[in-house]
C-alpha cells in the first residue's frame, strides 16, 4: 500500500529540495535552490530522494484531491454540500484570482493546486534529469529512476495542459531566478514534449507488472498514459497503437467483478486491473486522501463507509436513474446505507439539504482509524478498452474491432454486447457514455466533455433541487490560469478567454 519506498523522508525532502519550484513566490524573494542541488545530488541514495521529491506532487494532487474533485464537481455526474466555496466549481463562479483555501489544515480542491502541484513536480523531475547522470551508481537503477522521473514529468504536462491549454513547457531547473520566467507554449509543443519524455521513460527498460513497487509505473503504465494522451490530442493512430500494445501484452487483465475493484479487501487483486493508482498507507504519517470522508454519508457515517464522513459529495440522482439496472457498476452508488446500529437507512431522509443525493461507494473504508488504504486509480485497463474502441471508429467507423474493445467493457459490468449498426457518431457517442459510467468520480469525465466539446450542452442539463441553473460558459474549456502565477512570472499571460 505504500506510494513511496521511503515515505517518511518526503518531507524532509520538500524543505531541502522543493524549494526550488518557482510557481507561487514573491517576485522580491531570494532563491537558494542551486546552492542545495549542487551540495546534494552525489550519492546513489541522493538519486532515489531526489525522486521521491518527484512524486511529492502527487500528494497534494490526490490527497486534497484537486485532481479529482476540480474535474468531477464541474462534471454531470456528482456535486458537492456548498461547503468552503467548493460549489464554485458546479456553479462556474471561478475567476482568474481565486488562490488555494485551507479548511482544518488541509487543502482544498482548486485549479489552482492543480497548477502548483504538478509544476512542484516538473521541477523536482527538472532536477533529477539533470543532475543523476552525473552520480555513480548501479547503471541499471540509474537509467530506472530517470525513466520514472520522465514518465511524471509527462504526466504533470499532461495534467496542466488538460485543465489550463497552453502552458509553460520548462525541462531544465531554475537555478537563478530568471531562469523560472518562461512563457506558454502552443499545444503541438506541449504534446510533443510529453511524447517525447514518455519515449524516454519506455526506453528506460521499467519492470512489467507485477515486477512493480505499487505506486510506480509499469512498461504498460507508459503506453497507457500515451495512448490517452494522444486520445486528448486527437492523434487516432498513436492512441489505437499504444492502447494495441497495453491490450496484446496480456499483463494486465480486467478482473471478473467490477465491484471487486473498489473492494478494500481485495487491493492486491484489484491491482492486476490498476495499472497506476495513486497508493495509500494508513500508517501516519503515509499517504490518504480525503474522498473517503467526502463520499460517505453525513454524521457519524454508515458502517459501511467511513469512520468518520461528512456527507459532502453526491452523485446526481439523473446520473444514478441512467444505469441499466442489471449494470454492475450501479452498485457503486446508492441510495440506502447501512447505519451503525445496524440499520438500513434511506439516504432521502437523512440528507442535510436535498433527498436527490445519491451515495458514492467507490472509496469505502469502514476499518481505517488513521488515514485511508482507498488507493484512487489514476489509469486501468478498462480505460485502454475504451481508448482502443474510440480511435478505432475515429480512424475506420464502427469497426468489428471497434465494438469487440467496447463490449469487452459492457459484458464485464453485466451488460449485453452492443450489437453493429450504429453510425460513427452514435457509435463515439455510445463509448463517451460507456466512459461515463465506467469512471464516475475517478477525475475522468469532466475532461471527456471538454475534449470532445459536449460540455457546454450536457452541464447545463445536469441539474437538482441544490443547484438548479448551472451558467457553464464556453471559456470553461480550459480553466483560467491563477492570478497569482501571472503575477510571480512575467513572461506568462491569462488564457483569452479569461482576459
């Protein structure tokens, strides 16, 4: 369950090395970070921190969660209690000066953690690049640690340039202040930039599963983060071949019960299906997240879910009544719980302010006093599948091939095979909707509507008593970048449509 090998060192690390992020500093600060990197990268062991500081950025991105909840409270299918201003999201009340907030010390979902985090981590990853090779140490763990260093740079590009476009393509460190001033660059450079680091981190040799520390990626994890990166630039060739190879490679394999994904007692199992999943430790001070608290019902919190939850995450009662009921997915969701005293209670009753709530069972974790052993998944097979089957049809129409990938998906969750003879669209439109159910409240759906353009005439059906209108705008493309990075580096400028 442990994300990070040494897991107790990070912090440590975020002082001694992460000072060196440029994102979100005052302008008058002094910058000491080429004194530390050059006192620090000499040993073997030095090599191995200074990745683990890379993967830092993904605690806050996951933990908080931003890279969750930032895409599913602007989605159709969950919503948030208004709590903390978190419905500025459902609403589209953000602006360019919205800064990160902090509720009983932890932080809180913003586009903004979205930003720091993953250019913490791209300058942390900068670093590695840099200065590793110059360590000696076993060649082999060399070549691995920069193949894993190159693998979440790309993936923080890709994070950023999702929710923000065009953004600031930086691959070498900031060692002078100057240095962290770089402007955006267009979107065919940003997607060859991470074509290019995941080329790398393949060509590192990284062990295939299950000849993996969990947390770290597999040789499958980079073509599967390929494929969906080129899914996200409309590269149909590239996302079929790199979805083809994950697929032939019969390392990973979709388990038989769907449920069974999300079963905390079945993590190891479920690992066969997760090709990379941000990993938990219940043990302090490792690695949680906050969905588990989020998703459960309010008070003391079913039996079922949480020891503690708060009832401030809800699927929408639309997306619920969308399910095919033989569907085995729907049992992620409920409307019924099960209370401490051992009763079944209706959710309607007892929700805090609407009786359309519908309960998220995905990151139950009724045995975890300190922390969560909920492991998010960030890529799975399942999701191969259906990047397969969509640029198949975007390439050749609804092909044989095309409907073999998207069945594969529907008959594991109970459904019956779409049978040949829908049109290109509808048969796109019906792997978009088949993506919806398969990965609510997994951070995937809201970025489907952007990237195909569906978002600005689903959102607005996508309604309850809590929130009636939501006044989506066509600039929710992409989010606007914050204020305060405009401000910390002179050469970035607001996406247009926020200007």
């Amino acid at each position: 369950m442990k994300f990070f090998k040494y897991k107790n060192i990070w912090k440590l690390l975020s002082v001694l090395i992460i000072s060196s992020t440029y994102t979100s500093c005052s302008m008058e600060e002094d910058v000491y970070s080429s004194i530390i990197t050059e006192t620090f990268y000499k040993t073997a062991s030095d090599a191995e921190k200074g990745l683990l500081a890379v993967y830092s950025a993904m605690g806050p991105l996951y933990g908080g969660p931003a890279a969750t909840l930032v895409p599913d409270l602007s989605s159709d299918q969950v919503f948030p209690r208004a709590v903390v201003g978190r419905n500025s999201l459902t609403l589209f009340t953000l602006d360019p000066t919205y800064t990160i907030q902090r509720s009983q010390g932890r932080l809180n979902e913003s586009p903004q953690q979205i930003w720091t985090s993953c250019y913490s981590g791209i300058e942390q990853a900068n670093w590695v690049l840099t200065k590793v090779p110059e360590i000696t140490m076993n060649e082999t763990r060399k070549t691995q640690i920069l193949g894993e260093a190159h693998f979440l740079r790309a993936f923080y590009f890709w994070m950023l340039t999702k929710n923000f476009g065009e953004i600031p393509v930086k691959i070498t460190p900031s060692v002078t202040q100057a240095e962290a001033y770089t402007p955006k660059s267009a979107l065919p450079e940003v997607y060859s930039q991470i074509y290019s680091d995941l080329d790398s981190a393949y060509a590192a040799g990284l062990p295939s599963y299950p000849s993996i520390v969990p947390g770290r990626p597999s040789r499958e994890a980079i073509y599967t983060l390929y494929a969906k990166v080129a899914l996200y630039n409309e590269d149909w060739s590239t996302a079929l071949e790199k979805a083809q190879l994950v697929i032939s490679s019969g390392t990973y394999s979709l388990i038989p019960n769907v449920v069974d994904l999300y079963a905390y007692t079945k993590e190891d199992d479920a690992r066969k299906e997760m090709i990379w999943s941000y990993e938990c430790d219940p043990i302090s001070p490792g690695n949680g997240h906050q969905l588990v608290g989020l998703c459960g019902p309010s008070g003391s919190g079913g039996a079922e879910y949480a020891r503690t939850s708060y009832g401030s995450m809800f699927a929408y009662m639309s997306f619920f009544n969308s399910f095919d009921p033989s569907d085995q997915r729907r049992k992620m969701l409920d409307t019924t719980y099960l209370n401490r005293d051992g009763e079944w209670v209706a959710q309607r009753n007892i929700s805090p302010f609407t009786p359309q709530a519908v309960l998220i069972k995905k990151y139950q974790d009724p045995v975890s006093t300190t922390g969560t052993i909920r492991n998010i998944p960030i890529l799975r097979l399942a999701d191969v599948y259906l990047i397969a089957a969509e640029a198949e049809a975007r390439l050749n129409g609804p092909t044989t091939t095309a409907y073999a990938y998207l069945n594969t998906v529907r008959t594991r969750a109970g459904l019956q095979a779409l049978v040949p003879g829908l049109g290109n669209e509808g048969f796109i439109d019906a792997v978009i909707q088949e993506r919806a159910w398969e990965f609510f409240a997994e951070g995937d759906r809201w970025y489907d509507l952007t990237r195909t353009g569906k978002f600005m005439t689903v959102i607005p059906t996508a309604t309850n008593d809590v929130y009636p209108q939501r006044n989506v705008q066509a600039k929710y493309r992409y989010f606007p970048i914050p204020q305060d990075e405009i401000n910390a580096n002179r050469e970035l400028v607001q996406n247009p449509d926020w200007n």
